[in-house]
C-alpha cells in the first residue's frame, strides 16, 4: 500500500512495486523535466528502484521515492518538516575495516544541507543512523524500518534553495552518486518579488551519477568510484530541452548535487551567451542582481539565477571539462514585448558581519586540507586529513605524523571544535595540494558563513556561503570567513565536501554549546586585516569568488 501510493503520487513518475524493487520512469517529452514537488509533510522512501535516464538508459540504484532526483520539498520559515523515511534497502554486509573506511551502503540518515535548523535529536542529525532489516528480520517477513526526521524551521530563516542528502559517515559518496539527492525550497520574501514572481520558477538540479553496466560499482577501492567517468543528468535527464522566449525571464535554482566534480558553468549558442543574473548563493539572497559570465559551483554549491532570452537559437549549459552539454535551451516563438524587466533591489538574505563584531579580534581557527599518499597500503592507502589549529590527536604524536593513522582523521568521539553560541569567529581556510584538479570543498553544518577574503585578496562586498570550493595550485586555494554560531547547540560536522574524501576521514566532529560552557580556546593567532569596507552600506558588486 505505502509503495503504491508513494509511486503514484510522484508526478511525472509512473512506477509499480515488487519484491523491494520500485521501477521509475521519468516523464521525457517536450517539456523541461521537474521533479516531484512535495510539502513539509512527506514520506522518503529509500530503495533500488529501476530508473530509466533519458538519454542514458536504465540504471539501477538507491532512490528517494523511485526518482533522480528526489522529490522537491517546499516549505516555508516557520513550518515544521516531518519526513517519514522508509529504508526497504537490503541487509548490510559485515564489516570491519574502521570507521574511515567505506561500509553500510544500505544505511543512512538525512542532511538538510545549508539549512539553519538543529543539528541535534531528531532533526539535521547526521549522526542517527537509519538501518535496514537484518537477514533474519527479512526472512520473518518483518515489516520495512520507518525514521522520523523533524526539523522546525525557524521564522526567519532565508527564503532560498537548499538540498537534502544522506550523510552516514562511510557511505555518503556511493549514496549520492547513485542520485540519492534532493531539492529543499524555503519560500519567502525574495519570491514575492515582482519581477521575480512573474518568472517561472525552475529546478535545475545536476546529479552526478558513477555508473558502470548501469549501476553504482561497490566502493571497494580508492578507484572504485573516482575511476568511473560521470554521467551529469539534469533533473534525471541527459542533456534535456529547455524552452525560452525572446525577451522571458526565468529563474533557474542551480543546484550541484556533485560528490567529485565542481562545476563552472556558462550559458552559450551561436547568437551568443545568454545573459544570466545571480539572486543568490547557497540560500542567502544578494541585494540585488549580479551579472554573470561563468558560474562557479563546487559540489554542494547552489545558485539562483535569472535568466532572459535572447536572440533566437540554440544555447547550451556547460561546464568546462565535461564534455556535452548539461542541458540545451531553445529560445525560440513569440517574443514577450517588452521584454519581461529584472529587479533593481532585492531582500538581502542576511545582514554582514565585519572584523568589528569579532569575540577574540588576536584569534583565528585555521583548517588545512592534506593528503598522505601510500599511507596504509592497498585498497585505501591515502591519509585523507585536515590539519590546522584543532587536528584530531595523534596515535603516536612523537612519531612521523605523515604516517600516523589517526593525526588529522575523523573521530566520532573527539570534538575538533568547541564554538560557543554568540562568538562570532573568523577561520582561514586552505587546501596544500598543487594539481588544479583536485578540490576540497569546505562545509559547515548549521551556521552559514562569511566569505571576506579569497586567496589573500578582499572581496567586496562578502559573500554568505555554506560550501566553500577549493582548488588546488601553487599555491592551493585558500579562503578567510567570519561566523556567527547562532541559536542552536548540539553535535555536527565540518568536512570536505568532496564526499569520497569525507568517507576516507576528512571530517572534523564540531559541537556548539551555550555561551561560557567549555570554548576551546587552542586557536591560533591571526594575520593582521587593514582597510575595513563599510560593507552594510556598500552597492552591489560582482563578488571575485
């Protein structure tokens, strides 16, 4: 009964239930593909269903509710969402290789990422665990385990897009690559927008798939994944058709549901580029448009944008080194006349913060991303660490610590970071690797952040970011933020959102706790920031991110 219904009620999904085994197909016809779109009350339903991708074929996987992606979840600040989550994924097999190494692929929990919710109990916990039936409880027939996630949202919380994915420490990666992702809408006060109201209201959310005869390899080795070239669908689809008209404005929400690959997007045909405008960032409003050639994601990174038609003809979304197009836009049929206009100011998502409103002005936190190749032999031999003012301890802290297995390596009971509510903190942080490829996007859970500086230079104005690329180079990346621990206590991380990275350890367990109640104070101290902007009141710039 809970099968059926759920396939039925999918929109643009037709399905039919057997044996634990869903089988999707995704509504491929003229019109741009959109996920199903569910309210604050929903079931998830986690199972291998059979997905057909238009133009890829059928692919076997891990699914929210038989989809790639999951459906939409829309809501607003103040509601309370309750998820009901089914797990129908067979029985784990034994492991025991550690916890930093891949295992209970058929387990996993809920992250609402970006969201500014409670980390704690039964809401934004990424450290619940929802398992599945054992062999035993299969074969008596015992009924599939349910898990209940609540998170009240807050009043005020940006109006914004956000996304949902599993986040059981071991395996994430394999999760997300078989499309186990979703989009979270908060609507609110940029929505009611004029100009933006008028637009339509787009999902263009790119999964990264690593598939191989149709479906996700086992993460057995350090190649297993990484190895497997990706196939990016676009709401379930390989390069679908998007229509536009000359002079209509559309609001695309862009979101990089990536595990491994950061995306630089632009928008191109044989007219021309087409003119994008960015509204936001990772959920938080700017003040107003900002003009865009390329756009930056790393993985886990949203952006709002406007988009308006131009010169008839055939565009196409790229992102450079993937070869063919995201999705292709046929602007084409009736001009609108005039032209649909964009707005001129925009409800800024949240207030600046500067280096006035630092707790410890002589303190920085500092995270440094490193790797150790050839620590600990085959099938997983790389130390994937972070390093900085609060690495987890050493096994052997007078030994050579490039060969210590824990130094710098998730622990599930070491706190890295104590952040009490209130501080307001500012944190460098930098990947030490020299190949440009190779990226760690830095996350934090909860609270957004500031980005002041980029690679020693100041951006003016900052930018409110949840997820942080960086690239490496000679030297690599690095980023300088301000961060306000605001409203919630509880456990939850920070961590390369390169999600391979993650399972293998790059991970740091952070707790906020009331004002007084235990802040650490081992930081380290900070380079001097001179010429203070006067960002509250600053226009709107192109941000040099």
């Amino acid at each position: 009964m809970l099968r059926a219904a759920l396939v039925a009620a999918a929109a643009g999904v037709t399905g039919r239930a057997g044996a634990g085994r869903a089988v999707a197909t995704v509504a491929a016809g003229a019109d741009f593909p959109q996920p199903a779109v569910l309210g604050a009350e929903a079931v998830l339903d986690v199972r291998f269903a059979d997905v057909a991708v238009p133009g890829y074929g059928t692919v076997t996987t891990r699914t929210y509710n038989a989809g790639i992606p999951g459906p939409t979840l829309r809501v607003r600040g103040g509601d309370v969402l309750r998820l009901t989550q089914v797990n129908g994924l067979p029985p784990n097999p034994p492991h025991d290789g550690g916890h930093n190494r891949p295992h209970d692929a058929n387990s996993f929990n809920l992250h609402t990422h970006g969201m500014h919710v409670p980390p704690s109990g039964d809401a934004d916990n990424v450290q619940r665990v929802f398992v599945p039936r054992t062999a035993e409880e299969a074969d008596e027939g015992a009924p599939e385990p349910q898990y209940l996630t609540t998170v009240e949202i807050p009043a005020g919380h940006p109006a914004g897009t956000y996304w949902y994915h599993p986040h059981l420490h071991g395996a994430t990666a394999t999760q997300l690559v078989g499309g186990m992702a979703g989009v979270l809408v908060v609507e609110g006060d940029v929505d009611e927008v004029p100009e933006i109201r008028a637009a339509a209201d787009l999902v263009v959310c790119v999964n990264e798939l690593r598939l191989k005869d149709g479906t996700v390899p086992d993460f057995t080795t350090g190649g297993s994944l990484a190895a497997v070239p990706a196939v990016l669908t676009v709401n379930g689809a390989l390069n679908p058709v998007l229509a536009l008209r000359p002079g209509e404005v559309q609001r695309w929400r862009l979101v990089a549901a990536t595990a491994f690959t950061a995306l630089s997007l632009q928008v191109h045909g044989e007219p021309g580029p087409l003119e994008l405008y960015q509204i936001a960032q990772d959920g938080v409003t700017f003040a107003a448009p900002v003009a865009r050639d390329t756009l930056g994601l790393a993985m886990g990174n949203r952006a709002d944008v406007l988009v308006r038609g131009g010169e008839p003809g055939t565009y196409e979304l790229r992102a450079d080194g993937v070869d063919g197009p995201l999705m292709t836009v046929e602007v084409a049929g009736d001009p609108v006349d005039p032209p649909m206009d964009l707005p001129a100011a925009l409800p800024q998502g949240k207030p600046y913060l500067d280096e006035n409103d630092l707790t410890d002005p002589g303190a920085d936190r500092e995270v440094v991303f490193h790797v150790d190749p050839g620590v600990f032999g085959q099938p997983f031999p790389n130390a994937y660490r972070m390093l900085g003012s609060h690495p987890t301890p050493a096994a052997d802290p007078g030994g050579d610590l490039t060969r210590d297995p824990a130094y710098g390596l998730f622990d599930p009971d070491h706190v890295n970071h104590t952040l009490a509510l209130g501080t307001v903190e500012r944190w460098t942080v930098r990947t030490d690797e020299d190949r440009p490829e190779f990226n760690h996007p830095f996350h934090l859970h909860t609270n957004h952040v500031l980005v002041t500086h980029r690679n020693g230079v100041r951006l003016d104005p900052p930018v409110w970011q949840d997820t942080i690329g960086l690239a490496g180079g000679s030297p690599g990346d690095s980023v300088t933020f301000l961060v306000k621990y605001e409203d919630f206590t509880g456990r939850t991380v920070a961590h390369c959102h390169q999600l391979q990275h993650e399972d293998l350890g790059m991970m740091q367990l952070v707790e906020y706790v009331e004002t007084g109640a235990g802040q650490s104070s081992s930081m380290v101290k900070s380079q001097t920031v001179t010429g203070l902007p006067s960002w509250r009141q600053v226009s709107w710039a192109a941000p040099a991110w």
